[in-house]
C-alpha cells in the first residue's frame, strides 16, 4: 500500500534539494517499466502451440487422382518446367536485329513527315512525292520482311512423364515422335515477340534466295483475316550458350536439327 503523505508540496519546497531527493526516492518511489513479466512455464500457458502433425490431423487433406494434371504439377516439381529451351539465338544479334527495325522505322517516319513535304510545292514536279515516300519505306520493309524469319528462341513442350527429372525430359528429347510440340519465338514487325505453335513432323528443310530460311512449316494453323501465322524460319544448327538452368537444354538442339532434317529426306522419297 502507498505509504501516506504527510508533507504538503508548499511544505516539501521549503527542505533542502538533498532532503527532497531523499524524500522522493523513499515515498515516490516507483518500479522498473523495462523489467519483463515473468512467464509462465510452457506446460501451463494455454496458448502453447499444437503440434503440426495434429493440426494437419484436424484438416483432412483430399487426396488426388494420379492421372490428373493437379496430380502432376505437385509430385513433380523438382524436374523441370512443362517447356524448356533448347534453342536460343544469341542476344546480341537479337538486339541488333530489334535495333535495325526500330531505326528503319523511325527513318521512314522522318521522311513522310518532315522531309516529303517540302517537295509538295510546286518548284519540283509531281512524281517527287510519291517517290521519296515509296523509297523511304523500302529499308523498313527489307527489315520487316527479311527479320520475319529469325528464330530469337525455341522451347520443347514436354509431357508429364517426362517432368520427372532431368534425365527423363533429356530422354524424350533424344527420341521424339512426330507429333512433338516445338513454340517458336521470332520477331514481329515492332520488335514484338511472335510465338509459332508447331509439330516436328511437320518441319522440314528450306533453302531460299528471297531471304535467309533453314526450315519451314507444312501444316501451319489455320490464321485470321489480318494475321497470316509464320511458315518460315531461320536458326543455325547450334544454339548459343547461356546461363545454366533447370530449363535451359542448348545441346539438345542438334539432335531436334537432325530430325527436322530427316523429315526431309521422307518427304522427297
């Protein structure tokens, strides 16, 4: 209980500074704010936490069907992806192909707007205009046209017996069917990545002059009215290096090369 006070706070002015700090350290005296609380042992206290087994316990967990695609995503997560690549182009010479684009793009831009119309007026003839026009888009169409065809990246689309391990996604890839499925990116107009779903079956070798391709489509998918889906495609028979990953398989391009390659061969005999 706090003791009484017997002294009024006029009256305690009147003492000597030490006699008030005495008298304050043994009246007003007050405890420790930075002292914890004793806790209480853990056997006692009720908010002990429950063991996970018996949490996991009071939740019954659905067990799922192996033949699901759920099933499948769960148990095999530490092989790799559903797609991997196999094939990349480099990125320097991607950079530099977006680059070329770009710079085509923005020349024939100048040239309509600020350079045609100086020769609208009528010290220079007719024909002018529409010439300089036509002639500032030719670089932006080489571009577009040629540049269409460059494969920037190729991944393999693999089955679920084959996500189990590395191992396993290499064996497939080493063997597969025609009716394996290839995602080829390329570059669009704007420098806009263009993915192309394909099967290997129905790739096969070409060699043009209009412009560089390795190997084309037979069967490609039915397009719109305003997009036509891409045929044909460059790529070396070697892919650039990279970073190691788990998703990430440069050499198993030669061996899909060689197989594009003998589709060839069947299809002339």
């Amino acid at each position: 209980m706090r003791p009484l006070i017997l002294f009024h706070p006029q009256l305690r002015a009147v003492l000597p500074r030490s006699a008030r700090r005495s008298l304050n350290n043994k009246l007003f005296a007050r405890p420790k704010t930075t002292e914890k609380a004793t806790r209480s042992p853990k056997d006692e206290a009720p908010f002990i936490k429950k063991p996970l087994q018996e949490v996991r316990s009071l939740f019954p967990q659905k067990q799922l069907d192996p033949g699901t695609y759920a099933y499948g995503k769960l148990t095999m997560r530490k092989g790799p992806p559903e797609l991997i690549l196999i094939y990349n182009g480099g990125m320097n010479k991607t950079m530099l192909l977006a680059a070329l684009k770009i710079t085509t793009i923005m020349l024939y831009g100048a040239t309509a707007l600020f350079i045609a119309p100086h020769f609208l007026s009528g010290e220079y003839p007719s024909w002018y205009f529409p010439a300089i026009i036509l002639g500032g888009a030719v670089p932006m169409v080489f571009m577009a046209y040629n540049g269409a065809t460059w494969v920037c990246y190729v991944h393999l689309f693999l089955p679920m017996f084959a996500r189990q391990s590395r191992q396993a996604a290499e064996n497939y890839a080493r063997n597969l069917p025609p009716t394996a499925r290839l995602y080829i990116t390329t570059m669009g107009f704007t420098t806009r990545p263009v993915r192309t779903e394909v099967k290997l079956g129905d790739l096969v070798p070409e060699y043009t002059l209009r412009r560089p391709v390795a190997f084309k489509n037979l069967r490609p998918s039915p397009g719109t009215r305003w997009f036509r889906p891409q045929t044909e495609f460059w790529a070396a028979n070697k892919s650039h290096t990279g970073k190691q990953s788990t998703a990430f398989y440069p050499h198993l391009w030669p061996r899909v090369w060689s197989q594009i390659e003998q589709n060839g061969v069947q299809n002339a005999s």
